[in-house]
C-alpha cells in the first residue's frame, strides 16, 4: 500500500534513534509514500538532527496540514498509554485541534509494540480484516477500530486477530497464510513445523517476517540449502494469545492433527502459571486445567449471571503443586497426540523478563512496573518461584525434548533488550528465541539424514 501523504508527528519527548528508526519503518511498511515530519518546538532540532530532514513545528492547538490523507501520531517513552486518545487527539493533557485539506486518518504509532492502529472515532466499523465474513462466528464478532486487536468469543476457546502487526492471518485469527490445509498432501522432502502456544507464540510485538516462527523458518531453509539441498520447510504458526497447555492440544486436534507435522513446538508456560494462581482452585485440581480468567466473564454474559462473582483476582487461589501438575499432564498429553499424528515435539518453555540476566533500563522498567502494579500484583509476585518449578518438573518430565528458554534468557544482561514486557519478546527476543529453537533441532537430530551425524 502506497499514500501519496504521510504526515508524521513526534511526541513531545526526545525519543532515541531506535525508537525514531522503528517508527519510520512501521509506518513505510504500512503506508510508503513520501512523510512529512512534524515535532513540538521545544524537541524539534532533536528530531531534526537525527532525520537529517526538515521538522515543521506541530501546536496542539491548531495543526493543519494539506495533501495528507495519514496523520501518525508516535507514541513516548516506554509505551505508556497512548498519546493520542480516542475522539479528543490529546497529547499528553492537551487537546490537539486537527484539520487537513484530504480528511486525513489519523492513527497512533507505537514503535515500543511494533503496532499502529487507528485513533479516530469514526473509523470505528471501519474494519480492515478479509476474514470478517469467513464464518458466522466472524460475522457475530464485533467491529473494532481499524488496526486494533479484538478477541472474541469462540466455542472452542476465543478468535483473536491483529491487523497492527502484519497481514499474514487466516480466517481463524492465526498467524499463517490461507491455503496452509493443502500442506496435508506435502512431499516427505518437504517438512513441516508447527508452533503452539498463547502470545509470546503469537509474536504479538513483532511483524510477520520478524517472528520467531518465521525466522527459524529462515534458518532452518537456508541450513538446508547448505547440507541437504532436497529438503525444505514451513513453519506454521498456531499461536493464540491466553492460550494455555490445555488449549494447545484443543488447537492441535482442531487444525493440526490432519496435517500431520513432522515437528511441533509447545512455547508457553507462562499462561499456565499466571492463570492458574488466578483461577477458580477447583477447576485447576480437579478438571486439571488453567484457563484464561476472562472467560469467566463470557460465562456472565451467556448466562446474564453477572450478580454471580468471579473468581478474586487479588488472591493466590489455587496450590502451586495442582497448577505444576495439571500443566505437565497437559505437556505429556499433548506429546502423545503429535507421537499419533507422527511427529515430534518440543517441549519450550518460553522466557520471562523476571529471569532474564540482566535488565536494560525499558525492561527494568517494566519489572518495577508489574511488581509494584495494581492489577494481579500478588500473583506476579509469586510467578518467578512458581514458574521455575514448572521449568524443573518440566524437564524431569520432557528430558531430550525439552528447549528451555526461561534459562538460556538467563544468559543476556543488561545491554540486550530483548522483551518489553515479563512475557512478550520484541523482535530482538525474538530473533534470540529462532536461534535457540534452530540449536534445538540441531542438537535433537531433526536436520540430518539417516546415519548422518549432527551438523
């Protein structure tokens, strides 16, 4: 997609060359075209000197601008909530006073999350999603504002959907192109790897070429073209945010058994942790699973039972011996369906800000942020004791299969940052977690012939 206007508008703060770069890139990938740039006066020599291009000043009082029809506003330091809120265009407390000569839509950039979304009142409808109409779950679904991610209820879990950070979805929500069912009649030179899990398989901070599905697919082809030049693969990605163990054999079953994968990899861990300290204790120790506490809120309103309370968010609700047990039930149980469907699988565990080696400024940040926070504050100070006990079990239970990448996320310190918030990789982390998964294959075997050792 190409606009001939692009206006783009810096924050009233001096952002760094990354945050500037990551913007601009963003918003050319989503629009190309030729921007203008526009700053508030007391940062606008910054933004300047870094673009090597002129700045026009931006008053919030009055900004007009002519032949624009895309007016990004680029959000501050750290991702805080963003700058430009819904109706109002306000800055920070200012409200800004927005006219232009080709009615121009106006959208929020967050270089921070990888995402731009629309920010104006009436592009709400306005959806931008091929697959509203795919099937009547879709059709039932409602219309969000053009960009924004949208979950929504699905008998067999939720459909969730973001146009922010790429184009590659299919009728369901996931990240993959349409037409991957005719990847059951693949030749057996042509392999096939299938990801599972909630948002940090999901990628949710990153584009599609910059996930790590997509970049171990990258790695593992151009090892192939090297050492086996006959074989080829695909990586498929079946994440879903606040998917939990339980939910990825649901998936699997669903949309992936008929594929018959020849490698499957569970990255969570994280879900089932934080969910099952804050789930109903008796659906955890005696159903055996951890569940996303939202849906007790699609509960109330199927059954209009709103005066019923939910589970307490404030508490530690169910033993930490039911949550370790239920989630490698779950583990070993889904390890035996891809042995049926006749692959192998991997056993990740994905990484957490909390045991990261080190902390960059951004990450250390948002550690403060989450500890001391308002919501879910008491499990999030349980998590890092009871998700190293899930990463003990898990490799007691997994042994060889097992890529556990809460630890080797153990190794970065400060000056790698790698995930802007305790569960989400930007596509640094990202990038760290490809090379970690492509190891894995390696060390398992999974790229040699026959008789071959391990190259």
């Amino acid at each position: 997609m190409t606009d001939p206007g692009v206006a783009i508008v810096f924050p009233n703060v001096a952002l760094p060359p990354q945050w500037i770069a990551r913007s601009l890139h963003l918003i050319a990938r989503r629009f190309g075209g030729e921007p203008t740039f526009h700053a508030p006066e007391a940062v606008r020599e910054h933004y300047r000197a870094h673009l090597g291009q002129p700045v026009a000043p931006f008053r919030s009082d009055a900004f007009h601008v002519v032949d624009t029809t895309v007016i990004c506003f680029v959000e501050g330091h750290h991702g805080e909530p963003s700058q430009v809120h819904l109706g109002s265009y306000a800055l920070g407390d200012e409200a800004v006073a927005v006219t232009s000569s080709a009615r121009a839509r106006i959208y929020c950039v967050r270089p921070f999350f990888s995402r731009i979304y629309s920010r104006f009142d009436g592009d709400r409808g306005a959806d931008d999603w091929p697959h509203s109409d795919a099937h009547v779950f879709n059709r039932m679904a409602p219309r969000g504002l053009e960009g924004t991610p949208l979950a929504y209820f699905f008998p067999w879990g939720e459909i969730y959907r973001d146009t922010s950070v790429g184009t590659l979805s299919d009728e369901f929500g996931f990240r993959v192109a349409p037409g991957w069912r005719a990847l059951a009649k693949r030749p057996p030179e042509h392999k096939l790897v299938v990801v599972t899990g909630g948002s940090a398989a999901y990628s949710i901070y990153c584009l599609d070429d910059e996930m790590f599905a997509a970049r171990l697919e990258a790695k593992l082809d151009a090892h192939c073209r090297a050492h086996r030049p006959e074989t080829r693969f695909t990586v498929l990605n079946f994440g879903k945010p606040s998917v939990t163990a339980f939910d990825e054999l649901t998936l699997f079953n669903m949309h992936c058994f008929r594929l018959r994968p020849d490698i499957v990899i569970s990255h969570g861990g994280h879900n089932d942790a934080m969910f099952g300290m804050l789930d109903d204790p008796q659906v955890v120790a005696k159903a055996r699973i951890a569940y996303p506490p939202h849906w007790e809120e699609f509960a109330q309103a199927i059954h209009d039972t709103k005066d019923v309370a939910r589970t307490s968010q404030d508490e530690i609700n169910a033993l930490p011996h039911t949550i370790v047990r239920a989630f490698i039930q779950r583990r070993v149980q889904y390890d035996r369906i891809v042995e049926a469907a006749g692959g192998r699988m991997v056993w990740g565990m994905q990484p957490l800000l909390l045991g990261k080696g080190g902390l960059s400024e951004v990450e250390a940040y948002h550690v403060h942020a989450i500890l001391g926070g308002r919501t879910w504050t008491k499990a999030y100070n349980h998590l890092k004791r009871l998700y190293e006990l899930m990463v003990e079990r898990n490799a007691l239970a997994g042994g060889n299969k097992v890529a556990d990448l809460y630890g080797h996320f153990g190794r970065f310190g400060a000056e790698e940052f790698l995930m802007p918030d305790n569960c989400h990789c930007n596509p640094a982390g990202d990038e760290r977690v490809a090379e970690r998964y492509f190891a894995h294959f390696l060390e398992r075997g999974f790229l040699t012939r026959p008789g071959e050792d391990a190259r």
